[in-house]
C-alpha cells in the first residue's frame, strides 16, 4: 500500500487484535499505531481501518458516537482515539465508583451526614443516568443498612421516610445512645466506696473474746471459726451447738448466734 495513496503494495498486512473489554485501551492503540507505521497507512486508512476491529463496549461507543457517519479522515481518526480513552476512563470510573458505593461503610465516629454525601456522590458517578428520587432511595437503602441495628430499626417503621429527614433523625438517635451509654459509665456501683468496717470487726473480736473466757470447748471452736472467717468452720460450730444441750450456756450460745450473725453482715459488706 503507498503510504500517500493508501493503495495496496501487494505486501500482506499486518492486522491488530480486537479491541475487547480485556484489552487496555491506551496500550491498543500504541499497538495499533505500530501496525500502521509497519504497514504504510495514512491517517484516514487508519481511520478507517480502526473501527473494523472494535468489540464489545468500544464497538458500541463508536456506534452510538456521530463518528461512525463521518468519512476516514485525520480529524476522525483523532476523534476516534479520543473517543476511546474517554469511554473506557469513564467506565472504569463508573465500576470503581459502584465498587466503592457497595462497600461503603460508616465507621465508628464518622459524623452520618458526612457518610451519605459520599454515598451520593458514588451512586451519581456509578449511574449518571438515575433521576435525583432513585438516586436517594438507593442512598437511604444503603444509610439504614449501615447504621446499628437498634437505630435502624427505629427508623424504618417511620412513614414516608426522606433522606434529608432520615439524615438528622439518625443522628440525634446516635447522639442520645452516646450520651445514655456515656452515663452509664460513670455511674456508681455498689461494690465502690465500701466504709471501713475495721472498728467495728474489732469491736465484736473484744466481746468475743470476752465470752470464750465463760465459754465451754464447743463455744470456743464457734468465737473461732467466726474470727477467721472461715465458712465451713462455722457451719461445723453451729451444727455442734445445736446438737449439744448446754443449759448453763444458753445466754451465751444466743450472744454467739447474734454475734454470727453480725460478722456476716460486715463480711458480705467488705467482700
């Protein structure tokens, strides 16, 4: 082919790939232009040779362009190139900005009207096409999937829910459980600020002491087990007191009883 005339030289051409979705447009075209170099064709060859080897979404953006009425020409071939990066950046665009809408999450802190902006502007990028109304339903649907379930639980049985209104309904509910759950962590238990029973424990150690001086064997093995604390020490001493008659000892084994009794109370208390 004569590279002024385009007619054939009678040495067989070299022909491209196809240009399909697998290809990277940009390196196509580096690698079409090599073919065109090796094989002597002008710039309208070219453009008329390009749109023979178009494929799935560069054939159909040709074919929906003004181009493919246009006789080959250098101006046409420069569209047509230009035609291709754009649509297929574009699509990449497009699936990246669908990628991120369904992946999109609320992290924690991340204030909710900040969140639905960037909804919003991946679903106009992923589908430019969608009238304003479905593209907020689809930003609302995401937004309810997003938040925690208890807010929105609420906010789904509300009627005729908008997005703006959605927006600042969730907020507010967001705000109240931070401030519940932040009160609640301050608040006191019952476990904290026990007082000091140590006067006291010693107060009933002294009267104890007082008694095993008048107590029988028995009577001592219960002041015993009530000042080491010990709980099985302590059933062992009333079982034995309540087997055992002591007529002289009644008083005393009442006093120890009660005593008992008061020991547990502080323990429980200080434990």
């Amino acid at each position: 082919m004569d590279a002024s005339s385009g007619v054939s030289s009678g040495i067989e051409e070299i022909r491209p790939e196809f240009l399909t979705k697998a290809y990277d447009v940009n390196k196509w075209l580096f690698l079409f232009e090599e073919l065109a170099v090796a094989n002597k064709w002008n710039e309208a060859r070219q453009a008329a040779v390009l749109p023979v080897f178009l494929r799935d979404d560069a054939l159909e953006a040709y074919m929906e362009s003004p181009l493919h009425t246009e006789s080959p020409s250098p101006s046409k071939l420069k569209k047509l190139k230009t035609l291709l990066r754009n649509f297929r950046t574009t699509n990449d665009t497009i699936s990246s900005a669908f990628v991120r809408f369904e992946n999109a999450r609320l992290a924690p802190g991340e204030d909710i009207k900040d969140f639905a902006k960037k909804l919003s502007q991946s679903i106009r990028t992923a589908r430019p096409n969608l009238s304003e109304e479905d593209r907020n339903f689809f930003v609302l649907q995401k937004l309810l999937a997003s938040l925690p379930k208890q807010t929105s639980s609420i906010l789904r049985v509300l009627p005729d829910l908008k997005l703006d209104d959605t927006i600042n309904k969730a907020r507010q509910l967001m705000m109240d459980d931070e401030s519940t759950n932040s009160v609640a962590s301050i608040e006191p238990t019952n476990e904290k600020e026990v007082p000091n029973r140590h006067d006291d424990i010693e107060a009933l150690r002294s009267e104890l002491d007082e008694l095993k001086t008048k107590s029988s064997n028995v009577l001592n093995v219960a002041c015993e087990a009530i000042v080491l604390k010990n709980v099985e020490a302590r059933h062992c001493a009333m079982s034995a007191m309540q087997e055992v008659t002591f007529p002289g000892y009644a008083q005393e084994i009442k006093t120890v009883e009660l005593l008992i009794t008061r020991i547990n109370l502080i323990v429980v208390t200080t434990s």
